[in-house]
C-alpha cells in the first residue's frame, strides 16, 4: 500500500471491466421492470457468483478470495449500481453478513452459511434495528436469554432488507440486565425456526430488495450459532459497517455516473431553437457541477476504503461517505431527469426509478444525521454528543 497512486490494478482493471460488461449486458436492460415488480432476482444473484462478486474478501476455503479487498468490493458495488442499484447491494450485504461469519462464527455456522453466501444460493440479512432502536444500542429491546444448550430470542426487528428472501438473518439481542451496547451478541437466526414470523413494508423504491419486519418469539438458538464473542457483538458489526458506507456511496454515484452519461448524449442530440441544447449555459454548466461532485465523492469513497485496506482508521471518512455519496448522487439523478424535462419524468427513462431507489440511501445504514454526529464526535470531541 506505499506509495500514492489514483489507478487500480492490473487485476483490478480486468474485474472492473468483466462487472461493467456483465452490468451492461445482463443487468442493465431489465432495471425497471425489476424495479417494478418488487421481486429480488436471485438467477441474478447467482450469475454474480459466477463472477466472484459475492466472495470478495470471504475465506478461500468456502469459495471466497481470501483476504479481505475493499477497494475491489467497491469496484462491483460502483459498476453494478450504473445498471441497477438495487442489485448492486449484493456484494455488501454478502459482504457484511459473510465477513462476520468469516472473523466470529462458529466452524459449523462457517461450513453451512459461507458457501451458499459466496456461490449465491442463499441470503443472510442483517436484523439491527428495531422500532424504537437503530444507532442507539442503548434502546436495543430484542433479548437474548441464555438457557441449556443456546439461547431464547424474543423481540422485534424492523427495517431488514433483502428479509423476502434471507434464509436466515444475523440478529443483534441483548442479555436480559445488560445497558448500552455492552450485553448485544449476534447470533444466526434461521427463517424455519418455531417462532420466527416476517411482515413487509411498501416502499417508494428499492423494491426488489424489500425492506421487512422479523418478529421473534422465543425462538431457541442453539450454541454454535452465536457470531463473535458473547457481549460484544455490536462492536463486531459497527466495524463492518465502516467498511459497507463507503462501498454504499459507491452504488449511489454508479446510479449517477449512468445518469450523466445519458443525459450527455440527449443534451448535444437535442435542439432548441435552431442548435442542441447543450450550447444553452443553463443546461450544460449544471450538468458540469454535478460531474465534480460525483467524482469527488466517488474518490472520498475509495479512498475510505484504500484507508481500510491499509489497516488505518476510517471511521469518519467512512461517515462522511454515507452521508454525502448519496446527496450528491440523488441530486446529480434529478439534475438529469429535470434536463430531460416530461420525457424524464416518465417510467419510458430509468431517472425516476433511480432517484427513488438512491433517496433510500440516505436512511439505511445510518441516516446522515448519525454520520454527521460519528464525525463531529470524532474530530471535536465525545461533548457534542447529547448525555
């Protein structure tokens, strides 16, 4: 990692290229309809496998990479999010959900969960946050209460993507008596278990990747499907989620790249009083604002996570992306939707559908109200936090 240089590798050049092809080819022609249906594609998913897009960073020996790759898991985030951002999440959700198994499951959790994660066969979501409960671990109502042979889980999560889906969900539970994020363990939590109920949210966008509620009523779970050190399993997520922000930015500004790329071609192919309308300053000095703000925050975003690659901290630049790639990318897709006038606005171009899929960047994983905090926390001092 010496050295300072703005350039992917060699190997990294040749899987960008592959992603972007297979994003071009299979991925982009069915974005809307997709996106319509409200069904998350799995064939999809599993020809991403095919790709090693689920496997970055994840053990070798399951099917995975190996050791971990930040800056490559951005790349397949940033080109499939420029063909639809909504199955751009696959890596980081695998990623995030295959990453803890890998560092604190147990061998018998890692053998029946990597490999299906890795080849595509199957989906583990993330059961964080609850009604009353989100960034605030110390509001954390679900239970996790030690009994022979496991646990018994009761509680509520909400907000669970990819919840239609997910064979089995990576759940936070706190130890009855236990305050603040001290006391939450995660444990895997399959969908068959006696106990374990969903219900389903309607949302404005990202439908195929749904957003769902898991009700949990004293579901036993057995030992060896605790994930991590018993106590410490908010600690185990929040280092992860370091690692997803930036990668998350990355989907949103593909979805913006794709949007600017578009409405370059319409701007010098359309014509308004008598010369392409690109010639107007009014259309063609925006479009010129919103390419800076998208290159640079894509460059903030791979920077991140160059700085995770390297082992150096990361948490603000990780906040800052979470909280900024998205703005930039929604506003940069309404620029373009707007430049497009009537024609934009319709469901005949994917402008709509993209800024509705991107605005819910904005609130998952951390709303940029909890970023800017994590930030100003980090660079001022703990006293901006209210006590």
């Amino acid at each position: 990692m010496a050295g300072l240089s703005f350039t992917f590798t060699d190997e990294q050049e040749q899987f960008r290229q592959a992603v972007a092809r297979f994003a071009r080819e299979r991925v982009a022609p069915g974005y809307r309809d997709r996106s319509g249906s409200g069904t998350y594609p799995m064939e999809l998913h599993r020809e991403l496998a095919s790709l090693g897009v689920l496997g970055i960073g994840l053990p070798e020996k399951f099917g995975g990479s190996g050791e971990e790759d930040p800056v490559t898991l951005g790349i397949a985030c940033e080109e499939l999010g420029a063909a639809d951002v909504n199955l751009a999440a696959a890596p980081v959700v695998a990623g995030l959900t295959g990453a803890q198994l890998a560092v604190g499951g147990t061998a018998s959790a890692q053998e029946r969960w990597l490999p299906g994660l890795i080849d595509g066969t199957e989906v583990v979501a993330i059961g964080l946050t609850e009604p009353e409960a989100g960034s605030d671990a110390a509001a954390m109502r679900t239970t996790a209460t030690p009994v022979p042979g496991g646990w018994r889980i009761s509680g509520q999560k909400n907000s669970v993507s990819h919840l239609h889906v997910a064979d089995a969900t990576l759940v936070y539970a706190r130890q009855p008596g236990t305050a603040g994020s001290a006391g939450v363990s995660a444990f895997l939590v399959e969908a068959g278990r006696d106990g374990v109920s969903t219900g389903s949210f309607t949302d404005m966008g990202q439908g195929p990747i749904g957003r769902g509620t898991l009700y949990l009523e004293d579901v036993f779970v057995p030992a060896e499907n605790l994930v991590g050190t018993e106590g410490r399993g908010f600690a185990l997520v929040m280092s992860h989620f370091d690692y997803s922000r930036a990668a998350i930015g990355l989907q949103c500004l593909g979805a913006a790249r794709a949007s600017l790329a578009e409405t370059y071609a319409y701007v010098r192919d359309r014509r308004a009083f008598g010369k392409p309308i690109a010639a107007f300053q009014g259309v063609s000095l925006p479009l010129a604002e919103h390419a800076t703000l998208v290159d640079a925050a894509r460059w903030s975003c791979y920077r991140t996570l160059w700085l995770r690659q390297a082992g150096l901290p990361h948490t603000v630049e990780a906040a800052m992306c979470k909280w900024w790639a998205p703005v930039v990318a929604k506003n940069a897709i309404e620029a373009c939707l707007l430049t497009h006038g009537h024609y934009g606005w319709s469901d005949e171009l994917p402008f709509q559908q993209r800024f509705r899929d991107v605005f819910g960047y904005q609130i998952g994983d951390g709303s940029a109200q909890i970023q800017k905090q994590v930030i100003a926390s980090r660079l001022i001092g703990p006293e901006v936090r209210d006590r």
